[in-house]
C-alpha cells in the first residue's frame, strides 16, 4: 500500500534537487524558520563519493544549523600536501591552520554523508519535507511565485504553486533549461578517470599529486584519503583514449595497482566507483530570474581543481538563506536577493579564474602549457622560488567587492583587519560556556561586535541591545545581537573574553571599535571608534535591508 | 618576482609558445634564453644556467 502523503498544493519555498546543496539550504531555511518543500530525482542520497574535500568556511556553514559535528567526527582532517615530479618531491604547501583551531583547513568526507547529515539537520530544524524519486518537469514564472510540474514514481504530475523556487538541480539543472537560461564560459578538453578504492592505508591524510609517475608515464594522478579506508585517486588519461574505454574496470584497475605498487600501499583492495571528468568555467551571468533563484552546479560549474565546487555551493546557500528568510518574513524588500546574485556571481568568476590557472597546470590545454609545465616541474627540483606554480590553490572565502550592503568605513582609518564584504576573521575566545571561538557566534542574526575593556556601553550602543531598534521583534534572523569583546576581565551572558588578543588584532581594534556581521558572518560595516563618530547601525541596517543598492 | 608575477609571466609565456606554434616554439625560447642570457655578469654565470637546463632536460 502507498502511504506516502500527497504533495501540497502550494509552499513558501521550494527546493529543486536534493542534493549537497538543496538540503543544506532547506536546513539553513528551516533555521530561519522558513518552511520548505526539497523534490530531488533521486530515490535517496547520492551514489560514489563525488565532493570529498569541505573547506573550513564550509563547516562554519554546516555550523550553523549543527551539522558540523557529524561531518568532523567522520572525516578526516587535513592541513596540506605533496607533490612529486617522477619520484621526487617537488613540493610541500600547507593551508593557514594554527593550534586550537574550531576546524582545520579541509576535511575529506564523501558526499553522501555531508548530504545525511545536512537532511538530518532539515529535519531536527522542522518544517522541511524531502521527496525523493521526484522530479521536475515544468517550471512556468507567474508574477505572484512559480508554478511547478513534478512527477512522481508512480508517474503522476502534480502542480505546485511556489512563491519562491531555488534551483539545486546541478550541472544538468531541469529548471535553468526550462527557463531557456545558459551557462556562459568555457570547458577544457583534458579529461581525468575518478576511482574510489577500499584499502587499509596509515598513510598520513593530504593532497598527493604525481606529475609523470613511473608507475604511469606520462599521466597526473591524485590521491586524498577518505573515510571508511577509501582512497580517491584521480588521474589524467591520454588526449586519444575514448573516455568510455577510459572508465572500464579492465583499463583503470591496473593503472591503480601499478600506482599502489609504487607508493607502497599493498594490503588488499577493490575498486568501489569509477567516474570520469573534464574541467568546466561556467556560470549564469545572474542567479536571480524573478521568483526564481540559482545555487550550486545549476548556477555554475567550476573546475575540480581547488575544490571549489560543492564549498562555493554552501557558500551560495549561506549568503541565500538569510536573504530569502527575511524577504519571506516581509523584513527586507526582494532587492536584497540581487545581492545575492551580484555576491555570488562574483564569487564565481573568482572561483573560474582560480580553477582555470591549476586546470591549465593540472590538465594542460596546449603545447604552451604544455611545455611550460615540464619546465616548471624540472626547475622546481632546483628552484625553490618556481614552486608556487604547482600549488593547487585550495580554495578560500571571496571578498564580495562593491557589494551593495557593504558600508563604507567611516570616521578613524582602519589599517587592517577585515572590510566590509570581507569574512569576519576567527579568533578563540573565552565565553560563558568554556573555550570557544568568534565564528561560532555568526550564523542565526546580525551580530554587532563591540570592543571594549568597559562593562559600562555607552549609551548609544546599549541602544542596540534593545529589541525596539533593530527591524523587528518575532524575527530571529531579523535580530541584532550585541556582543562585546572583552580583552580584560570574564565573560557574561554578552560579553566574550578575548584573553589571546587574537580577536582585537584581527579586527584591528581599539576601544569602542564596533563591526556589524551579516547573519552569513561576512562584515557588513565597521566603525573604528563607534562611541564618538556617527554611528548608525540601525539606520544603516534599516536602509541596507529595505533598499539594497 | 612574486608568486603572483611568476604565474602572469608562466602564462603569458605559454600563450605565446601557443601563438607562434610548435614549428617556431624552439625559436621564440632560444631568443629569449639568449636575450636574458646577455644580461648575467659574466660569461660563467651564463654557462651555469645553460648546463643546468641542458641537465634538466635530459632527467
């Protein structure tokens, strides 16, 4: 007997595709406390590892709604990597990290863990229900949302009426091609074979590259430890081989246990999934249409190399979500969503032009490249200063420059920290409840940071701890929350304790120094000395949210 | 030259090999080798870095 309930008829919003990204957003919606209704094609959580490497912005994202933790205690963390020309180490990067820290750099972790544990925050969150085996089928723009076709496995169509629809549908996207919108850029011809093994390994967990091994002349392969004793292994195959030859098991395996052989990895193992790829810049030139809005691989396609894809996908859905909640909950006019697109495009032109440099270094495109690399590779065995060509250049948070919510500074220069479209630097703090850290307090409402040795706040910033000045009550991710940051003295219930110093150096503090966070905990304004100069936090957020741009 | 210079001028040096084609490429490198080559101090420095291409491309 089918027990499943019907689909409604109407939703707030509706989520295309279930996947990383889709069930992230309904997650982070559903935190907002936004309702959501997520159909993905698929009868449940994707198959093969697919996106393994989740950045630390990533898992600050994942924070937000809890699911960090499941994602830390079942990855395995990484901080840099090796690369070999032939058999010699040509180089060795690590990615920022410092003692203590609330995660490191990357975290390897198949896809379809980060996707069960993303759903499982949707649900712990309420209000969002997931179909699976569901499709899209139709989408028609109406002036008031969206009306939707889906089918189901029984076949059935069911329309929908959605005030919003969020495409998460992919690089295939159903819903960008039924609103006839195209990617615009470029794709390379170079094509790597995607192999997932089970071994036993002790091996230490980092990036391993090898350019020309013996073990397979001529080609580039990758390696990254995942959990459940997987290994990825990605590797180059020849411009003439015909890539559905290239993914059959009697062609992959012996390049891999030639590659083990080599390495030394020799305990036991068997392939788990075979894939192919080549490197893709693509993007919309908008993400907004209307009701309609874009995220992740439907939005844009960006080249393995780097591990931009799925990060830049949560990145999408965290700078979406608060957005999309207060438009919903009538707190912010739907100008604010093209600062979504305007933000995130942006990121994705920065994310294609990092992408093509290590695809034109990892995958060549043509004799010049070509040749290049083979000289860079043979003067890295003796240049040092050449050995940043090799580096794959991870992937890191993008400054949204010009962004229409960004404020300018004003009053007192600031000489460094972090403007406003920047990231709000990490710091470790001491709070009431232990040790902690400054990231973990963004993610639910605008924060103001108030730093200051005073327990006493001026009065026009006690001001904003004030329901009545911030744009309303009811809302939680329309709320200002007042915390100062203490370098002397404890913490209470709204003040963190920046015992290191860490949290004033890497704002560029001095006292009454006051930076406004955006719920996505990117800096939407700062004031250097927000006791005297003119500080209008709550004109600014009212103005900001109401009329974007 | 920092890292942001070198990977510029890795580039540009390789769209230029593109450019002329492989028939010229050797051309295009030997002028430039031979450019930045006349600039060394002496005659020993230059030698220095020709032996350690020439050992460089024959690993």
């Amino acid at each position: 007997m089918n027990t499943t309930p019907s689909l409604p008829d109407k939703v707030p919003v509706l989520i295309a595709g279930g996947g990383p990204v889709g069930l992230s957003l309904a997650a982070l919606l559903a935190h907002h406390g936004v309702p959501c209704l997520v159909l993905e094609a698929d009868p449940s959580w994707c198959e093969g590892s697919r996106a393994i490497c989740l950045s630390r912005r990533s898992l600050e994202i994942l924070g937000w709604v809890g699911a960090d933790s499941p994602v830390t205690a079942k990855g395995l963390p990484w901080v840099g990597g090796r690369s070999y020309f032939r058999g010699t180490e040509v180089l060795h990067f690590e990615m920022p990290s410092e003692p203590a820290e609330r995660f490191a750099p990357m975290v390897n972790i198949q896809q379809y863990y980060i996707e069960q544990f993303a759903h499982a925050a949707a649900v712990r969150a309420g209000g969002v229900e997931v179909r699976w085996s569901t499709r899209v089928s139709a989408v028609r723009p109406q002036a008031s949302g969206v009306d939707v076709d889906c089918q189901s496995e029984n076949g059935r169509t069911h329309r929908i009426h959605a005030d919003w629809l969020v495409a998460c549908d992919g690089g295939r996207s159903t819903v960008r091609e039924q609103l006839g919108l195209q990617l615009e850029g470029m794709q390379y011809e170079g094509r790597y074979v995607i192999v997932d093994i089970e071994q036993d390994t002790r091996r230490q967990v980092e990036r391993l590259a090898w350019f020309d091994p013996p073990s397979n002349p001529g080609s580039t392969i990758l390696m990254h430890r995942q959990p459940d004793n997987v290994w990825r292994i990605d590797y180059q195959v020849a411009d003439h081989e015909d890539p559905v030859d290239a993914v059959k098991p009697e062609n992959v395996l012996p390049r891999v246990q030639a590659h083990l052989d080599m390495i030394g990895e020799t305990a036991p193992w068997k392939p788990l999934w075979i894939s192919i790829y080549n490197a893709k810049c693509l993007t919309l030139p908008r993400y907004r249409n209307g009701r309609v809005l874009f995220a992740g691989d439907a939005a844009h396609l960006v080249p393995i190399f780097g591990v931009r894809g799925l990060n830049s996908g949560l990145d999408d859905a965290g700078n979406l979500a608060w957005k999309l909640a207060l438009v919903r909950q009538g707190r912010a006019g739907d100008g604010l969503l093209d600062s979504y697109s305007s933000e995130r495009v942006l990121a994705a032109r920065e994310n294609i032009a990092f992408g093509s440099k290590s695809t034109e270094f990892m995958a060549p495109p043509h004799h010049g490249f070509e040749l290049l690399r083979e000289a860079a590779l043979r003067l890295a065995l003796v240049t040092p200063g050449v050995r940043s060509l090799i580096n794959p250049r991870q992937t890191s948070p993008v400054e949204y420059v010009n962004s229409p919510l960004n404020q300018p500074d004003q009053g007192t220069a600031f000489t460094g920290g972090a403007r406003a479209g920047m990231p709000g630097p990490e710091a470790r703090l001491r709070t009431l409840q232990g040790l902690g850290h400054l990231t973990a307090l963004y993610g639910s409402e605008f924060v103001a940071l108030y730093f200051s040795n005073n327990p006493r706040l001026p009065d026009r910033v006690q001001r904003l701890a004030a329901d009545s000045v911030v744009l309303a009550a009811g809302s939680a991710v329309a709320a200002l929350r007042l915390v100062r940051v203490s370098a002397k003295g404890g913490p209470d219930s709204r003040t963190v304790a920046d015992d290191l110093g860490q949290a004033w150096q890497r704002y560029d503090a001095i006292e009454g120094t006051l930076y406004l966070i955006r719920p996505d905990g990117y800096v939407m304004g700062r004031w250097r000395e927000a006791s005297s100069a003119g500080m209008d936090i709550d004109r600014v957020l009212k103005r900001a949210l109401k009329d974007p741009g | 030259m920092n890292s942001t210079e070198l990977e510029l001028t890795y580039t540009a040096l390789a769209e230029s090999i593109a450019r002329v084609g492989e028939t010229k490429t050797s051309l295009l490198l030997a002028t430039l080798a031979l450019d930045l080559l006349s600039r060394q101090p002496d005659a020993d420095a230059a030698l220095t870095y020709i032996l350690q291409a020439e050992r460089l491309a024959n690993i």
